[in-house]
C-alpha cells in the first residue's frame, strides 16, 4: 500500500522494518481520542477558512462514519498504515476521496499523538481517582465499624502499642489521599493542548489553537511548540502516582497476607478472593493481594522504561518516544485492576476481633503506659522508662502479664505505683488514653473519620 509519507521514497520498506515500526497493534485504543482531535482540527480549519466549512462538514461527518464502524467492529486496522493516525487518515480518504486529504493540513502527527495521548490520560486520571475515591469509601466505612477493635501496632514487626482496626485503616485512607493530590496535579499538567506545535515549529496557517481546546474540553493550550512534541512528563507523572498508589496498596497486601496466615490469624478471607491449592486440600491461599503485591514491580518498571526511554532525547520529537504508549497503557490498566480488585477483597474479609485483641494483650504493648504512669507520678521518662523495662524482664522471667503482677511486686520497682496501675495498662485504656489529634482514641477517630467523609 502507498505510504501516506511515500512521495519522498523510491523502494518499499522492508517488511520487518514495517512491523518492526508499527504501533497500531497498541495505539488503536487511541481510536476515540484520535478521532474526536481530527473533528476538533477539521471544525477549527474551517472556522479558519484554510479549508472550507463545506469541506470540515464533509471531514467530520466521515470521520464520525469510521467512529461508528470501528466501535461496530467493522475495522480492521493495517499493520501497514503504520499507527492509528494514519490508519483513520487512509480510511476517511478511502471514503472522503480528495476533502480528506485536506485533514492533516496544519499538523503533524507529533502533535497529533501528544494530543492523543493527553487525552486519553486525562479520561483515565478521572477513572483512577474515582476507584480511589470509592475504596476510601470502604475504608471510611469499615474504620466505622472497627473503632473499638483493638490490634497490636508494630514496629518492626514486633508489637509494639495497641491501636484500633480503625485507626489502621484510616492511616490507608491518608495515602489514598495523597495520591489522589498527586493524581490531581498530575491531571492540571495534563489538561494542556498541543495542537498548532506542527512537526516541531508550528505552522504558517492561522490556526485558531484555543477553539480547538475549548472543542476538547482541555483547560490550556502548550506555550512552546518544541516542548509540546517532545514532553511526555505527564505520562511520566502518572507513572509516578501510579507507581505510588501500587506501593500503598502493595504494603496492605502485604499486611492482609500476614494477617490471613494460622500464625496471625487476625483475618479470614473471602472464598471468592481466595483460591486452594491443586495438591494440598487445607489450603487458602491470598492470591488477590499476592498479585497486588506482585504486579507492583511492573508499574514499577512501566516508570523506569519512561524514564530511561525519555533520559537521552534530544528536542523534539524522537521515534523512542512512540514507546511511551505500553508503558503508559500497562500502568493504568495494572493500577486499575488492582484498585478494582483490593476494594472488594478488603470488603468481604472476615475480622477475628477475639485474636487481634488477644494479641494485643499480649507482647507487652502497654510497657510503654506504664512507664508513662510513673511520669504522671513525677518520674524522669528515662527513669520511668528503666523502670518498666525491668519489670518486664520480670515478666519474661515469671512468664506473666504486665496485668498479671501484684501490687506487692510492682511496689518492689517502685513504691509510686498504687491500684489504679491495672487500669492504666489496660489495653483498652491505653488506646482511649491516646486522644491527641491524631491517635487512636475513639472519639479521635471518629473525628477522623468524619472529617474525611466531609471531604466528598
Ligand atoms: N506512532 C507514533 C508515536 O506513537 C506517532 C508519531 C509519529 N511521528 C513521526 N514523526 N514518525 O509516537
């Protein structure tokens, strides 16, 4: 087939060249935006009087025939036209004849891409945000129903204080949140018209950019032609959100695989988000959150091959930059599907309220609460601090509780220490008595948890 770019060249391309070279394989996804960019351009053209308004009709009216017909199934794209650009260009000329070669009068298929591309992330920005937004809902609402179920807080991975099945999940709800910011910024840096930046050095006709933006809905129309067609930092950003909303969801995982194993304990999944094993019949298995977990690394890597693709370019555009798209596409599509799938597993899991807690009465979590009792009584924190610390080697001796020693022994430590110590190590006192903004306390929480439901 003659190449659309063909006037310049005497042989044919080498046939492995051709595929080698051709991205319609993954850019047809782009078919909408590239389409809804041509109509915008043929309108703006004929507003412009560089074609006639006859001519745009007539552009637009096919390229909406070709709309119709790939959403109907009845395309098959050619390997051949190269990309989904020139693809839809060959077919609208296949059908518009000599009007549809005006199409591309004032424009470069660099140019074309960004646009196709800031698009389609714009579209996607909002996708993702809304399945953040959505799981924060989940959240929110299981942290309502957690605000009294106590839960050993680690550090380390060793228990350290006790804290709530609320408070956790709502230190989630404050990375979901972050990334959302980060998703919205990303998205205003995306919403930027590059249209009229030609090949590289805008064009000699009088275009009208901005009735082209305000046709697409972008906010802004790009100040620079050269960095128009080489700037793909909004994929990069996105990647970089993306790779960190992957990260926030990877450490769940992690914790929700741990939480689910005998030794924990502290959670039981749902069949449907589980699955058993071909030759051990006991087995559940945390597949979800494995997989989570595991797909990470390639949004992971989606990022690094953006970045290393764009690292070496000189202005403008260059041909690597054509592998931007598998990238970009492979981390929305991953994050997507993740956030689509951790929602409903967090959903339906079953919480052992009895073992978190009884893991919180263990291991000592309230140490500090008593060393924080013999401050109240007037002791140095680093006295204090000696203080529990002995006592619980005590403990470890005796192979008892903080709550299990009499007054008679804790006296032996210190002669400040009365009754009312067994309700200042009590767990659940220890969580109630951490009201400062930001803790664990009921009530705090709560607070929390109804500042972030005033947010949407
Ligand atoms: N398929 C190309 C890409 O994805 C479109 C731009 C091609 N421009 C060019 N001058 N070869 O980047």
């Amino acid at each position: 087939m003659a190449k659309l770019w063909g006037g310049r060249f005497e042989k044919e391309s080498d046939h492995l060249m051709e595929d080698f070279h051709s991205s319609i394989s993954f850019d047809q996804r782009l078919y909408k935006q590239d389409i809804a960019g041509s109509m915008a351009h043929a309108r703006m053209l004929g507003k412009a009087g560089i074609i006639s308004k006859a001519e745009a009709e007539r552009i637009v009216a096919g390229l909406q025939e070709i709309l119709a017909d790939i959403e109907a199934g009845k395309i098959e794209f050619s390997v051949a036209a190269e990309d989904i650009h020139m693809n839809i260009e060959e077919l609208l000329t296949q059908r518009t004849g000599e009007v549809g070669k005006k199409l591309h009068t004032a424009r470069s298929r660099n140019d074309q891409v960004a646009l196709d591309v800031r698009m389609y992330l714009k579209e996607e920005i909002t996708e993702v945000m809304n399945l953040i937004k959505y799981l924060q809902d989940t959240l929110a609402e299981l942290a309502e129903e957690h605000l009294d179920t106590v839960l050993p807080g680690y550090t380390h991975l060793q228990r350290a204080q006790p804290v709530t099945l609320a408070h956790h999940l709502m230190a989630y709800y404050q990375m979901f949140s972050r990334d959302l910011d980060r998703l919205g910024d990303c998205y205003r840096r995306t919403d930027v018209m590059p249209l009229g930046s030609g090949a590289l050095a805008g064009t000699t006709f009088a275009l009208d950019r901005q009735y082209v933006a305000e046709q697409l809905g972008f906010a802004r129309i790009s100040e620079n032609s050269l960095d128009a067609v080489a700037d793909r930092d909004f994929a990069v950003e996105f990647a970089s959100a993306a790779s960190l909303i992957m990260m926030h969801l990877s450490r769940f995982c992690e914790e929700i695989i741990l939480w689910s194993t005998a030794e924990f304990a502290f959670i039981e999944l749902d069949d449907a988000y589980s699955t058993g094993s071909s030759m051990m019949p006991q087995k559940k298995n945390p597949d979800v959150a494995e997989l989570i977990r595991g797909k990470t690394g390639r949004v992971y890597g989606d990022l690094q091959a953006l970045l290393t693709m764009l690292k070496g370019l000189p202005l403008a555009y260059n041909k690597d930059m054509q592998e931007d798209k598998e990238a970009l596409f492979d981390a929305v599509d991953t994050v997507k599907k993740c956030l689509m799938l951790f929602r409903p597993m967090l959903a339906t899991v079953k919480v052992k309220k009895e073992n978190m807690a009884r893991a919180a009465r263990g291991g000592f979590t309230n140490a500090t609460d008593l060393a924080d009792y013999l401050v109240y009584k007037g002791v140095p924190f680093r006295q204090a601090h000696e203080i529990a610390g002995r006592l619980v080697l005590y403990c470890l001796a005796k192979k008892k509780t903080l709550e299990e020693v009499s007054l008679g022994e804790y006296r032996e430590f210190s002669d400040l220490i009365a009754e009312d110590i067994y309700q200042a190590i009590d767990i659940n006192h220890c969580v109630e008595a951490r009201k400062v903004y930001g803790g664990p306390a009921r009530a705090v929480v709560q607070e929390a948890i109804n500042r972030a439901r005033g947010k949407f």
